[in-house]
C-alpha cells in the first residue's frame, strides 16, 4: 500500500521504470505466500494455468481481431512478448484474479455458503476485477502508452468494450476454475479465515491505494491519444480516483 501510494512521487526519476515489474511482483510474492495454505499447490497451479491460457487467448485475440477488448496493441515498455502479448500482463491476470476470488468469497460466504465456487462467486469476482480495471485503464493506456487504443474511447481514450471484454475474459477464467473445483471436489480448499480475508482484502486495498494517491496529487499538463484526442491530465487521474472509491472502495468497506 505505501508503495502504491509513494507512485506519484516517482514519476520523472529513474526508479519509475520499476514501477510495472514491482506492481506485479508484488500480488505474485503474496500469492505464494497465501495460496497453499488456501487453496493448496495442486490447485494454485491449475488457477495459474488457467489464468494465463484464457487471458492470453482472449488478448491475443483481441490484438488480431478486436474481439473481446477493442483494437489496440502493446507498446514495448512491458518487455518480452509471447507472440503479440507481454509475458508480464498474464501473471497481473492471475493475481489480481486470485485476490479478487478470495475477496468474492468472503462477500458471498454469508449469502450462499453451499455454493462457495459457484455462480455467485465467479460473478462477483468478474465485477471485483473488472473494477480495478475501470480505475486503471486510462493511466496505463492513454497516459503512460503501455498499450495504444487504435480508436480511441469516450473513458478517457478508452473504448466501453474494453470492459465488457474483461467481464467476459475473467469470468471465463473463474468459470473454468469452478469447473476443476466442482471436478475434484475442492479438495485442497479451506474456508478463508478472518485473517485470510484481511490478508486479501489488505492487497486489494494497495491496489486501490494508487488510485487515490494520483487523485491527491494529479500532475498538470494534458496528454493526446491515438486520435487525436486532446485529454487534461488532472481530469484523468481525479475521475479514476472518484470512479474507485465508489467502486474499489465500496468492495473494502463490505469487506471489512
């Protein structure tokens, strides 16, 4: 969390180009640390799996055709590609798909505890995920050029499909993983504790933390998409601090 915070104050030095690698890093080390004692070794393999298989597909995809995201494609600050991906973005799927898992679990746990893989979880989960994605999007996209909207998009520089493609693309992904939980009989998975969802719901905070700390201190100046569109800075990055305090925020507060 203080290192979400402490982003806006590395812009311009030399250490924000460790920006992305740390803000993926970071889920992963969690994870390690907290899956097996959830989930166990088997199936935080099979969720990994999963994770990168669908979201590279529905990724790569999208790059050739347009469908699920919109047009776009990747710029080089990422690092190496598998085929026209960076091999950093199918990790990022996976943690922020296994917090975002754990945490429709405990919101879900009270209202349907007979069905703790299922319908409830997999759709409260696509919407959790999909609303770090709806404060994120912009700053990566239209501000940093980590990837380029072809077309444009009323958010910001970034088309509504987009979002729609990541409910489908994620859900897919908690879909599939229910399906091999349903098949071995969630063998391996325990009941999160107390301190098992603070864990989770800490995480999600940090990620939410960034959001926020940009709104706080927006930068000035403006930034111009792939269209032509002329965008202000300040106005970016205070929406998507608005958008996640009613959106992230609000997921913290069931949470707790």
């Amino acid at each position: 969390a203080l290192f979400a915070a402490a982003k806006p104050l590395l812009i311009g030095t030399s250490l924000f180009v460790l920006v992305p690698l740390v803000s993926i890093l970071a889920p992963i080390l969690f994870i390690l640390l907290h899956a097996p004692r959830q989930i166990g070794w088997m199936n935080l393999g099979v969720f990994f799996v999963l994770a990168f298989a669908i979201s590279w597909s529905y990724e790569s995809l999208s790059i050739a055709t347009g469908f699920p995201f919109g047009n776009y494609h990747y710029t080089a600050d990422l690092g190496w590609q598998l085929g026209t991906v960076p091999l950093l973005i199918m990790p990022a799927y996976f943690g922020v798909c296994y917090i975002s898992w754990q945490i429709a679990r405990t919101l879900t746990e009270a209202l349907a505890p007979a069905r703790s893989h299922g319908w409830p979880v997999i759709l409260v989960a696509a919407f959790v995920m999909v609303m770090w994605d709806l404060s994120m999007d912009p700053s990566r996209a239209t501000i940093n050029l980590t990837w380029i909207w072809h077309d444009g998009g009323a958010y910001f520089g970034v088309p509504f499909v987009n979002f729609t493609g990541w409910f489908l693309c994620v859900a897919t992904i908690f879909a599939a993983f229910a399906l091999w939980l349903s098949r071995t009989g969630s063998a391996g998975v325990t009941a999160p504790d107390r301190q098992a969802q603070a864990q989770s719901l800490g995480l999600y905070g940090g990620l939410f933390a960034e959001f926020v700390a940009f709104a706080a201190v927006s930068p000035s100046g403006t930034v111009t998409d792939a269209t032509g569109q002329v965008w202000n800075l300040r106005d970016i990055y205070q929406s998507l601090g608005l958008v996640s305090i009613f959106t992230m925020g609000f997921v913290l507060l069931l949470g707790l």
